[in-house]
C-alpha cells in the first residue's frame, strides 16, 4: 500500500513537474520574443560593423557555441598548413533572460538559403549562416559586410584574441511552417562582445596534419535590427 501510495505521488509530482514545463514553454513561445525585443540598446560600435542609419535594434540574443576549422595546405607543395575557417561549422544557441531564467530563442547553424532577398549574392553559395526562432521556426540568411579584432581599448569587442565581432547583412528569410515570421523582420545582425573561438594555436602546422578539424568554444552577444530594408 504504502508503495503504491508513494509511486502515486511520485506520478503526480512528474504532472506537475509537466504541466509547469509546459506553461512556461507556453507563455514563452508566446512573450518571450516580443519581451526580448523591448529596450534593447546595443552598445556604441567602430563605424565599421554599426548598421546603418534608420536601423533599430529589437532582440538581443547572448550565444554559446564552437567555431569550426579545418587544416588546410598553405603551400603549393602542401608542406606547410594551417587552420582555416569551417565556414560550415558555426553552431550556437542564443539565449536571452525570461523571469529570471534562460530560455533558448534561436538556433545558429549553416543551412542553404532558400528564400533569397535582393542582397543575396548571385550565385548563391553552397549555404549561409543562420538563425532560427526555437519558438514559431521564423529564420533568417547573413553574410559578413565587415569584421573588426577583439581588441581591448574596443569596449564591444574587448576580449583580445577572441574571434572577430561582425556585421551581417541578411540575405534572405523563410516564415515558420505555421506562418510565424519574427525573425524575418531582421536587417542587420551584430555579433559582439566575443570571447573565445579562435584557431587552436597547434596542431595544424605540416602536411601529415592537413584535413584535421577543430570546434572551438565561444560565447557572443547577437543584436538584431530591422529596418530600414526590412
């Protein structure tokens, strides 16, 4: 008796455990967004990466993920190599604060654009990076416009070493499967304040190293404008 007893309230204490999971899912599918996107004030960036005049921040995504590199041939005869770019292995998750805890709003990977704007490049590359709503599927394309070193007198970028801060210009955007389009709003997308993600500083240096990869770790805060060609 007394195991059914505790079995039962160990069921009712999973429902529970549920039912809050999935109000808080709920609530933030339906505010989180749009509660990210009020007072957003980006800090002031190089004349570089700033977007231009007219555009307005309305979501700020704080990113965790890895950058991708691979070992390549930097010699004709492929006795020197060094660590390159994965243009294809970004991947990260952005998160932003909801009554106190942090909830997931985007996904951040490489994917093929299949709604191309008029800034898109023709023709287009294999893919692009991207950006997912975690809540109605909304997504957006970007290439890289400018980019500046972490540098430390960069109060935006400050972390010495870290991968470059950027700008982005979205190329194209898709609404979600069920109509959602938040993020199809955006123009411009700022990576900031990184630290971390730079090439590993050995193991891709001679032939017999070519071919390695390597997913370094980083962190970054994403801002998102719209505007003025949103």
């Amino acid at each position: 008796m007394s195991c059914n007893l505790s079995q039962q309230i160990n069921n009712i204490g999973r429902v529970r455990r549920l039912f809050v999971a999935a109000l808080v899912l709920a609530c933030a599918s339906g505010t989180v967004t749009q509660a990210a996107a009020q007072n957003v004030t980006p800090p002031t960036t190089p004349t570089l990466i700033t977007p231009p005049v007219g555009t307005t921040a309305f979501l700020l995504g704080r990113g965790v993920g890895t950058q991708g590199y691979v070992c390549l041939p930097t010699s004709a005869d492929a006795s020197t190599a060094s660590w390159t770019v994965n243009t294809a292995r970004p991947e990260a998750t952005l998160f932003t604060s909801f009554f106190g805890q942090d909830v997931q709003i985007i996904t951040h990977f490489f994917s093929p654009n299949t709604h191309p704007n008029k800034f898109a490049p023709n023709p287009l590359p294999v893919g692009n990076v991207t950006w997912q709503s975690s809540f109605d599927s909304s997504k957006v394309w970007a290439q890289a416009q400018h980019a500046i070193p972490a540098d430390s007198n960069t109060p935006s970028c400050p972390n010495t070493g870290s991968i470059t801060c950027v700008l982005l210009q979205v190329i194209g955007s898709d609404k979600g499967p069920a109509g959602g389009k938040f993020l199809t709003q955006t123009s411009f997308i700022q990576r900031l304040n990184t630290n971390g993600g730079s090439a590993p500083a050995t193991g891709c240096s001679v032939s017999t190293d070519v071919g390695k990869q390597a997913l370094v770790p980083y962190t970054a805060d994403y801002f998102f404008f719209r505007g003025p060609e949103e």
